[in-house]
C-alpha cells in the first residue's frame, strides 16, 4: 500500500495546514474591500486567496510520492497553471496600483474633494485593466513558452514549464520584476512626499475622504509587499536568465509531446516559492482583517446569520465615532441589505438584522477616485 511504502511527510501536513487558514482568513477582509470599490486591494487579496488556496488543495491531492498511482491533474492543473503564471504579474501590479493611490493622496498639487464621474471611471478602468487584464494577457503570452503540458510535483501539485530560452524572459519573465519596479518608485515618491509634508499628513488623508488608520494599513500591506516583490523578482529573473540553454523554436516547444504530463516525487519538501506566499496570507489579514472595518463586517455577517440575537453586542459598532456620522446609516442600509434579506428568509424576522450595526461610510473609504 501506499502508506506503507510511501510515507506521508512532514511537510505534505504543514504546508495545507498553514494554507488553508491563510486563504479563509482573507476573506472577511476581502469582503469589506470589495463592497467600498477598491479595487486595487480587493484585487490584492483574492490574488492571495486564488495562490493559498492552490497550495492547499494540491499538497491534499499529492501528499505522498506515489507517483504510479497519482492523479494526472487534468482540468485543474490546465486552470491552476495559469493562475500561477499570472499571479506573480498580479500580485506585481496591484501592489503598484495600490502605491500610486497612497502617493497621490500626498500630492498637494492635484487634490480633488469631488472629482467627477469620468474621472473616476477613468481610474477604475485603469486599476481593472492592470489588477485583471494584464495578467490576463500574461496567460496568453505564456503560451507561446509553453514547451509542456504541466509538470506534477509531490505536495506542491501543479507546476508551469517554460521553455530555456530568451524568448521566455521576453514574453514572461522580466514583466513582474518591471512592474515591481514602479511600485518602488512610487514608494519612493510617497516616502518622499510624506517626510516633506509630514506636518499636514492628517489634513491631506482628510482632504481625500479618508483616515491615518486606513492609510497607514494600506501603506504597510504596500510597503512590505514591494520590499518582498522587489528581490523576489529579479531573483527569479536571474535563475531564469542563467537556465537559458536553447534556442527558440516553435516547431520544439509545441511538438509532439507538447501534452506529456511530467509527475516528479517531493521527497519531502515543497517548492520553495509556496512558503512566502502562505505568509503573505497572513500578513494581509493582520493589517486588514484586524481594524475597526473589518471589525464590523465580522458583525454584520454575524447578525445576518441571526447571532444578534443572541447576543446583543453585535449591534455595536467596534468605532466608538461611527455612530455619529448619518452617512453610516445609509451606508449600512445599502451593504447590510443582502444580509438583511437572507436573515429575513432564514429566520422569519420583520425588519433588518444588519441595518441596526452601524458601519464605516462608504464616503470614509479610501477608494475614491482620487486616491
């Protein structure tokens, strides 16, 4: 048997462990970016949820080195391969996204306390396209590199193949680290702007409709993941451009045995590249799954479960400010009424579980156009 000749290891436990929670965790926060429009955060987080929960599906469908009686992965290594060659572009691009806002809420030259509506698509459009199109249109240059089908590694599952060539630092792997590249210009701007302007911080943050709470979250979650993303990229540049060892052919690459599924043993450990990326899980809901917001959002989904009931608590808001400003009620009214609705269906109740919790305004939000 399997278990006898094929031990489970250590790794093929923790990895999926720590995975799995990191992914969960995310998205409550996930949740609450989502329903204030920003889009640049959002975008972050699901790209960690999308990444940890690959690596803990796939370290439970290969746990051992079996490789005679493993699954081939078809269908979802085809999805998952994708993911995971877009996904550092992704990540790349909405942690610059997400710089460029936080540098423009220190440009004292250009604040707009109501910007207009196109402007505001204009903004929305270009965070869609960088956050979502580009790694999309990442995928599809992948293809042209791809000299197989997958590869199937022990514990860490599906795996992308490239060709040895210059052909694929061209078309795949020089973009993350080029678009790393501007978050850390943008870090630099706005480290520069905040030691220069240091003194009208909290009116320049007041100016654009949001709080230091807010800002200095999204400056952490940005700061750490440009200083992470930076050498990371070029790293992997650089073992990329030392692995060039053939010349490009398309004849080659798409061959004949461009469908072989190549399944290689674990012998114990994970690649590498998995561990950081379950870190970053965690990392992100600690500055974004621990504030006042995602405070409240914890309350509401559990007073649309009807747990306000039980406790009374829940009705409260987790800012002591909140409940002073009427924005908040209409706020409420508009994100709590799918809670609402689904606790009226459920639990037969007249009137509104979720629109009693006062929450954070829509119009608090670091998501304007602006910002």
């Amino acid at each position: 048997m399997a278990s006898d000749q094929y031990p489970l290891y250590p790794q093929a436990v923790l990895l999926p462990a720590l995975a799995f929670p990191a992914w969960i965790l995310c998205i409550p926060p996930f949740i609450w970016h989502f329903s204030q429009h920003n889009l640049a955060t959002w975008s972050l987080i699901l790209w960690f949820i999308l990444l940890n929960f690959i690596i803990s599906i796939n370290a439970l469908i290969w746990p051992r080195d079996n490789i005679d009686e493993w699954w081939n992965g078809s269908g979802l290594c085809d999805i998952e391969i994708r993911l995971l060659v877009s996904g550092s572009t992704g990540l790349a691009a909405c942690t610059t996204m997400m710089m460029r806002k936080l540098a423009k809420v220190m440009d004292t030259r250009n604040i707009r306390i109501a910007p207009s509506r196109s402007s505001q698509r204009r903004e929305k459009f270009l965070e869609a396209f960088w956050c979502w199109g580009y790694p999309a249109f990442m995928m599809i240059m992948y293809y042209f590199v791809q000299p197989l089908r997958y590869y199937v590694y022990g514990i860490s599952g599906c795996v992308a193949p490239v060709s040895l060539s210059w052909v694929t630092i061209v078309l795949d792997t020089m973009w993350p680290a080029i678009t790393i590249c501007f978050a850390g210009y943008y870090a630099g701007l706005l480290l520069c702007r905040l030691a220069r302007y240091r003194r009208e911080f909290q009116n320049l943050v007041a100016a654009q409709n949001t709080t230091k709470s807010r800002f200095v979250r999204l400056f952490i979650m940005s700061m750490i993941s440009t200083v992470v993303l930076v050498p990371y990229s070029f790293w992997i540049l650089w073992l990329n451009v030392s692995a060039i060892s053939e010349t490009y052919s398309w004849s080659v690459v798409h061959g004949p045995g461009w469908n072989n599924i190549i399944k290689v043993p674990s012998n114990g450990s994970a690649r590498v590249d998995q561990w950081p990326q379950v870190a970053f899980g965690y990392v992100a809901f600690f500055v974004f799954g621990t504030g006042h917001d995602a405070g409240n959002t914890y309350k509401q989904m559990a007073c649309g479960l009807g747990l306000g009931r039980i406790f009374p608590s829940l009705y409260r808001s987790s800012d002591p400010s909140a409940s002073s400003t009427p924005s908040q009620v209409s706020f409420a009214r508009g994100f709590a009424s799918s809670f609402a609705s689904k606790a009226k269906q459920v639990f037969s109740r007249k009137g509104s579980v979720a629109e009693t919790l006062p929450t954070n305004s829509r119009n608090d939000s670091i998501s304007l156009a602006t910002l």
